[in-house]
C-alpha cells in the first residue's frame, strides 16, 4: 500500500511532463504533413530540399524541447519549488527514467525470478541427462571392455586347443610315419630273408653240382659200374625211406 501511494504520484507527474511533449509532436507532425504538398516540387528531389528538410526536422525537434522546457506543468512546479524552468526539466526527465526504472523493476520482479526459476530447472534437467547419457555410455564402453577381454581369453583358448590339436597331429603323423618305416623295413627284411634263403638254396645246389663233377673227374668209372653205384645209392635210399615210415 506505501508503494502503492508512492507510485502513483510519481507516475501522474511523469505523464503530466510528457503530456505537452506529445501534443508539441504532434502538432510539428500535423504541421509537416499541411506543409509537404505545398512544396512537393522539384525541390524535394535536389540537395537542398534535403537539407532544407533536415533543418526543419531539427527544427522541430528543438521546437518540442523548448515546448516541453516551457510547459505549463513545468512552470507551475518551477515558481512551486523556486527552481529555474531548466533544472526543473531536468528534474522531470530524472523522474521520469526512475519511473520507468521502478515500472521495469516492479514487474520484473515477478517474471524474472520465475524465468530464472524456469531456466534453472532446465539446466538442470540439462545437466542429468547429459549425467545419465555419460552413465549410460560408461555401461556400454564397461559392456566393450568385458567383451574385448572375453574375447582376448576366448582368442587365448583357441590358441590353445590348436596348439594342441597340432602337437596331437604332429605326433600322430609321426607314429604313422614311423609305422610305415616299420612296415616298409619288415618288407625289406622279409624280402632279404627270402632272397638269402633262395641264394642259399641255389648255393646248396650248386655245391652240389660242383662235388658231383669232382667226384666224377677225380673217379673214373665205366658205365656198368657207375649203373651198380646209381641202383646201390638208390637202394640205401630205399631202404632209408622204408625205416623211416617204420618209425
């Protein structure tokens, strides 16, 4: 309520000060407007109708300071406060920024601190999804990690068993290698025994051949004996053969 009664004061001075500024515009608008078709001829389109229309504008303008300088509100609160008009003016222009001033403050500070509010929930609400976005990301690159080193011990693994196939590989191309040396050594052994039995049989005939021409060169016999020789060694033979079944 104090506020209330301070305002409002404040504010019926401020508008009684800009009330003879704006009919002072106004009028110097109204004036300008009767003036341009009166002198919308070439001139308007020279330089010096340019120059000549940025003099009047200034004109004008210096015509509503000095308008609003001497203004009835003006003067009355001058010959009130015993102060000249012009440290009056500057009074009212002073009053009139802490008016708007305390105008801005007052119905800001009902929005600002809620817009603040509003802001802050959202750089909030800002921050915990970028927190939960990072949380989440740390889970999935926690995910990669452990599966790269599963993967690292699953590659170890594999290694392993394949060294190990290849050692049991190794070994058993290695036994069947030397299975095949045994087979093929055996064969040859087999095929030497044969070949020494076959030439210890042909040697044995030979010796055989070799001691009856020996015999017969070192014996001279005529045929009536070597026939008596032939029927007695094949009797003995004979005769063996028949003790040996008897047995």
């Amino acid at each position: 309520m104090r506020a209330k009664r301070i305002v409002l004061p404040l504010m019926v001075l401020a508008l009684l000060t800009l009330l003879p500024a704006i009919s002072a515009r106004a009028l110097a608008r109204a004036q300008e407007h009767v003036s341009e078709p009166a002198q919308a001829a070439p001139e308007d389109k020279s330089v010096g109708g340019e120059r000549a229309k940025e003099t009047r504008q200034e004109a004008g303008e210096e015509e509503e300071n000095e308008n609003l300088k001497h203004s009835g509100a003006i003067r009355y609160l001058a010959r009130k406060t015993g102060m000249r008009v012009h440290q009056v003016h500057l009074l009212a222009i002073g009053l009139n920024f802490a008016i708007i001033g305390f105008l801005v403050y007052w119905f800001a500070r009902k929005s600002v601190p809620a817009a603040l509010r509003k802001r802050t929930e959202s750089i909030r609400r800002a921050l915990e999804e970028a927190r939960a976005a990072s949380q989440e990301a740390n889970r999935r690159l926690g995910k990669i990690e452990t599966r790269l080193r599963q993967l690292d011990v699953e590659i170890g693994q594999m290694q392993a068993a394949a060294e190990k196939e290849a050692e049991a590989e190794e070994v058993r191309i290695r036994k069947a290698a030397e299975e095949d040396v045994r087979k093929v050594v055996q064969a040859a052994e087999q095929e030497i025994a044969a070949a020494a039995k076959q030439a210890r049989r042909e040697l044995t005939s030979h010796t055989a051949d070799l001691a009856v021409a020996l015999a017969r060169k070192q014996i001279h016999v005529d045929p009536a004996t070597d026939q008596a020789l032939v029927r007695n060694f094949a009797g003995k033979l004979l005769s063996g053969n028949g003790g040996k079944g008897g047995r």
